[in-house]
C-alpha cells in the first residue's frame, strides 16, 4: 500500500486552519507523519559548498552595500545601495536560524566563520539563538508561556501588532547598547551581569521569558562570542569621535530595515492563535506557515528556507537547501485537501491580513 492509498483512509482536514487545528489539537496525523518521514529519505545531508558559498555572497553584498551607502555623495545611490545591503545582510543573518539545527560537526568552521563575518559585525552572535530556540521547538514548551518565541498575537490587541513590527527599528541601537555598554558594565557589577544576560542575551519575543545561565562547552562559545561583540560595540560608539556619527547612522538604519523585515516575517510564521495549552505536532505544525512557489516574494522575505516554516517545525534538522525537494514529494504525494496543505499560505499580504482581523475582534484597551 502507498502513502497516498493508506491516506485515502484518513478523514482530510478541512481548509479552515482554526478548525484543522483544533481538529489535531489531542491527536496527530500519523500518516502525515510517516509520509514526512519515508518520503524525505535521501535527504537531510548539509551541503558545505552551498552554506559557504550562499552565506560568504550574502554577507559581500551586504557589506559592500553598507560601504558604498556611506561613501557615495548620491542620495539615490544611497538609497538603492542601502536596500540592497539591508536584504543582503538579512540573508546573511538567517544562518543563524541554520546553525541552531545542524549538528555541530555536520559543516566545519563553519559556525566559527559565521560568527565572525556576519554574527559580530551584526552584534548578533550565535549564542543569542542557540539553545533558545530549540525550546521553540519541543513538543511540551510550543506555543506556552514557556515559548520564548511565541506570542498570542492574533489574540492580542489591535494596537500590538503596529508596536510589535515597529520596536524593531530600535534593535540595531539596543545591541549596541547591550554590547558596548551593559557587558562591560557587567564585568565589575555582578547585578548587572546577571540582568543583562537574564533578559538581553536571547532572540526571543516572550517578555516573561528569562534566560538561564549557560552550562558545559557553551560557556567557552559565549565567552568569545560575547567579548568580540563587546570590543565591536565599543569601536563602533568610538568611530563616532573619529569620522562623525553619519557612517554609523547610515549603517544603523540599514540594519534597523533588516531588523523590521526579519520582525514581518516572524510576523508571519505562525498564525499565533494558540492560547498557551500543549500542542500535538501535527497542531503544531497547523499554526506555523508554509508560503510555497510559485510566488517569489517570500525568497526574499523568508530567505534560507524559511518560507518552509511549517515543514520546518515538522522536520527540524533538514537542511534549508532540501525544504524545497522536500516539500515537492509532500505536496505531489498526499495532494490538495490534506493536512499538509494546511499549512500553506499565498503570502505575507494575506497572513497579515488574517491576524490583523484576529486583533480586530478584541476591543482596544
């Protein structure tokens, strides 16, 4: 029996995702489960050629993006420049999400690499997501108050989505300060220490959620990775005493659009309706958003896989450049009406759209 007969069994789930999902919420689609396991077989393997080459380009043109926006006299150049390095950058900085998932001796030197071409100059080093978002990803902890990656926000009020997308313009500025004076300050008050990595050392939206202190060989990671972010920061708040305040601006507000872009997109991963109780997997999958081609938008706004985010959260180790094979075989085996196409979406328009009118229903404070 194939995997598409033994679904003809299954009672399809209908489109409505709120329905879907409440439907697995106590139990999952096993068949899914084993399509998504027996289909994929080949797959899974990172490629070094493909993460170095994708990463080391995005992180040129981002670079050389930035530079040619301080450095030219033409507002229009400027502009254009400025644009490019901003969504050059955001690919860059999406391998963090990678380095979280492979194993570490799956691509060699290659988290060493990151952290120092993108993770520190960006004031973002690795540390700030790993061993935070894996807790994204357990079965008993998505989607809780425990989640330090989810929020109810189509549940929240009106106003909350506008704040949530807008805060991160001031990102690039926060980092800074985390950085280049927190740490510091840190090193001779213990108090401060504590605060600083308690609730500024993880990539996280969950303002309940409180970082505890590092254990093991992360300890080694965290140290240099935070005292090169440190001695960046720093240079960077002098630079402004050497060459003025324009090219550290300009390169701020560069990095303020790739913030908020990155902020839209988490925007629109999930549908954000859960209300804090455990999810199966399959209703976990339910609320996180698949925005497959034909479309092109979202590989510029989703980059490194991650307009595959549902199929991510069903398969979390697959390497980003297998989501797409990965994603034909599901979609051509078990078809249009299944639960696996429940999680896909036309685009971000539309998703922020479905959240907004979410908010809607609830009456502004």
């Amino acid at each position: 029996m194939t995997v598409h007969q033994s679904l003809s069994t299954q009672p399809h789930a209908p489109v409505s995702a709120r329905a879907t999902r409440v439907q697995f919420m106590a139990e999952d689609d096993k068949a899914m489960l084993r399509a998504a396991r027996d289909l994929t077989k080949g797959l899974g393997e990172a490629k070094p050629a493909i993460y170095w080459t994708d990463m080391l380009v995005s992180a040129a043109a981002g670079y050389a993006g930035i530079a040619t926006a301080i450095l030219s006299p033409s507002l229009a150049v400027q502009l254009v420049a400025g644009l490019v390095a901003a969504l050059a950058m955001y690919r860059a900085l999406m391998f963090i999400h990678e380095l979280t998932h492979i194993h570490r001796d799956a691509l060699p030197g290659f988290r060493t690499g990151w952290n120092l071409l993108v993770g520190i100059p960006l004031l973002t080093p690795s540390f700030m997501y790993e061993g935070v978002h894996t807790i994204h990803h357990k079965r008993t902890q998505y989607g809780t108050v425990e989640d330090p990656e989810y929020l109810p926000l189509a549940l929240m009020k009106p106003w909350s989505l506008p704040l949530f997308v807008l805060v991160a313009l001031l990102a690039p500025v926060a980092l800074l300060v985390r950085f280049g004076v927190l740490y510091p300050l840190g090193l001779i008050v213990p108090a401060v220490r504590t605060f600083t990595w308690e609730r500024f050392s993880a990539l996280s939206i969950n303002p309940e959620f409180r970082r505890k202190a590092p254990e093991g060989d992360f300890v080694g990671r965290v140290r240099w990775q935070e005292a090169g972010a440190s001695l960046w920061a720093i240079a960077l708040i002098a630079s402004v005493f050497v060459v003025g305040w324009q090219p550290l601006a300009t390169a701020l507000a560069i990095l303020s659009l790739t913030a908020v872009l990155n902020q839209l997109r988490t925007l629109v991963a999930h549908l954000w309706e859960n209300e804090g109780e455990p999810m199966t997997v399959t209703a976990q999958f339910l609320d996180s958003v698949n925005v497959p081609p034909p479309g092109l938008a979202a590989e510029i706004w989703a980059p490194v896989g991650l307009r595959y985010h549902a199929l991510h959260h069903l398969m979390p180790s697959m390497p980003y450049h297998d989501l797409p094979e990965a994603h034909r075989r599901l979609a051509r085996e078990l078809g249009t009406g299944s639960t696996y196409t429940g999680a896909n979406h036309p685009g971000m328009a539309t998703l922020v759209a479905r959240i907004a009118r979410s908010t809607m229903g609830k009456k502004a404070a």
